[in-house]
C-alpha cells in the first residue's frame, strides 16, 4: 500500500485541475476572503474557532511578501469588524525569510503589531528543518521586543523538539504542537509512528510543564485521547490549552471534542495558491493521495 500511495502522490500534479479542485474545497475554503469568512462563520455555528490561513510560501520575490503583509493585515481588519472567534497563523517563507532574514522579520513585526492593536494573536508555523533556526530567531526577537500576542508551532517528529521546547522555557510560548508533514532525513526526524507519538506526548507534557498555552494538534485519535488524558491529570482549565484541526478533517473526532465542551479550533486556508498547496502537501504526505483518488471516483469523477 504505501508504494502505490507513492506512485499516487508522483503522479498527482499529472490530474486535472478541476478533478483535484473537486475534492480539495473540502479542505480549502476557496480562493478569496469571503470565501474563508463564509467557513469561520460555519465552524463558528458548530462550537468551533479558527484560525485562517493565506495559502502561499517559499515567495521568490519582496513583492510577493509585501502582498502576503497586506493580505493578512486585510484579514485581520475583517475578524475584527465582523467579530469573529478567530487569529492568523502565518508561514516566514510567505514574508520573504529565505530571501531576507532581516526584511521579513521587517514584515512580521509590522503584522504582530498590528495584530496587538486589534486585540489579536499570530501563530508563525513551522516549515522544513532547514528554516527551522531562523524561525525560532525571529519568534524570539519578537518577544524581546515585547510583543506576547505571538506563538509557535513545533513538530514532534523532529528529534530536536524536545530541546528546543526546554530552550524556550523562560519565555513560556504559546504553542501548536502537531506531528510534522514535511519530508526530513532519519537523522533529523523520527520515521516510526509510534516513536513519533511518544515524542508527542513527552514534548505536550513538557510544554504544560513549563505553563504554556498549547494547541493540540493532531487527527491521531490514540493522540487525541493522550490530550484528554494530560489534561485531566492536571486539571487544566480551558484557558490553558484547545485542540485544533484541520478544515474537512476527522470532523467526527472534533464534534464529539466540541460535545465534551473542550476548545477546539480549525485552521481554515484558502488562496489562489490552493492547487500547489494541494500537490505539495499530497507529495509530503503520500498517503493522503490515496483518500484523493478515491475521492475522485466517490464523486464519480
């Protein structure tokens, strides 16, 4: 199965576009803001927050960081005139961090800031080992700078997590802990799936033990039970951390979290650039190729 998974996902960007499209606006809510709205609006109907997400990274020119700043300004401006139970979450490749240490810290500094005078929260997502540095650097100038309505995400399946969370205890981050997508050597990561949940729940339990807010991200379901399970032992309250998700993903699993009366919150991207968010993630992540094709024929494509 998982070599045919492989053959699926080396062949994905081969499949039309409307028939990928046919099954990605499950997990995309569409190319413009309205679009994305629409969805926190729906969610919200269902118990849930959100956090929206611009589609778009690894940009290769300023001018298409200098758009990425002003989008998500624009979404800002629109959960607060609209009210929404909502934040951003952002990747630094968007604002030009490989083109730029300096200019994009430029860019991300004038989003938290703005963020703070509307009341908001930027979340910046992790990306490939390789940006891993710079991103922990540029985080951190930002709280020096004092600015605390900023978080991180780390990823579970790198062996260096757990490091990193014990370096970072004297700032106490908010953090999204999920298990990781991108495609990294034996060296850097964990390939064993159940080496890569203990890791999970050793570094969840190291986070709360430092007093951070933590989003618990996962669709494992024995790593959803690991959440509820660390909550309870330390009676956390509903302040202390949520449980997040993807648009369109294990929606059983995040009713019943919702029933249970725990936080829970789903990203919500959407962009134009949602066709190469879709193949690069299928060709990260193989197995999800499978669930598209199958898709395809469910739809009667």
């Amino acid at each position: 199965m998982a070599l045919l998974d492989r053959l699926i996902a080396a062949s994905i960007g081969f499949i039309p576009k409307f028939m990928v499209r046919r099954v990605a606006w499950r997990y995309v809510a569409g190319e413009a803001l309205d679009d994305a709205v629409t969805a926190v609006n729906d969610l919200a109907s269902r118990g849930c927050c959100a956090t929206f997400d611009l589609l778009g990274e690894f940009v290769k020119e300023s001018a298409q960081a200098d758009a990425a700043l002003t989008e998500y300004r624009a979404v800002l401006d629109r959960i607060h005139a609209d009210g929404l139970d909502a934040n951003i979450s952002i990747k630094l490749t968007a604002f030009g961090l490989l083109l730029d240490e300096e200019e994009a810290y430029g860019r991300v500094h004038q989003l938290v800031t703005h963020a703070s005078t509307l009341g908001n929260f930027v979340r910046i997502d992790m990306e490939d080992s390789g940006c891993t540095d710079a991103t922990l650097r540029i985080y951190a100038r930002l709280r020096q700078e004092g600015l605390d309505n900023v978080g991180l995400v780390l990823q579970a399946y790198l062996r260096r997590t757990g490091a990193d969370v014990e370096a970072l205890a004297g700032l106490t981050p908010s953090y999204r802990l999920c298990k990781g997508i991108y495609v990294e050597p034996e060296e850097v990561a964990f390939k064993d799936a159940e080496e890569i949940r203990v890791n999970y729940r050793s570094v969840l339990d190291a986070m709360f033990a430092a007093g951070s807010y933590v989003g618990i991200a996962t669709h494992d379901p024995a790593l959803v039970e690991a959440g509820r399970a660390v909550v309870a032992e330390r009676g956390l309250a509903n302040d202390r951390y949520e449980f997040q998700m993807l648009l369109g993903v294990t929606e059983g699993i995040r009713a019943q979290l919702v029933s249970e009366g725990h936080r829970l919150r789903v990203y919500v991207p959407y962009g134009r650039d949602w066709h190469a968010y879709c193949v690069r993630r299928l060709k990260e992540n193989p197995r999800i190729g499978r669930y598209v094709v199958l898709g395809l024929f469910r739809r009667g494509a």
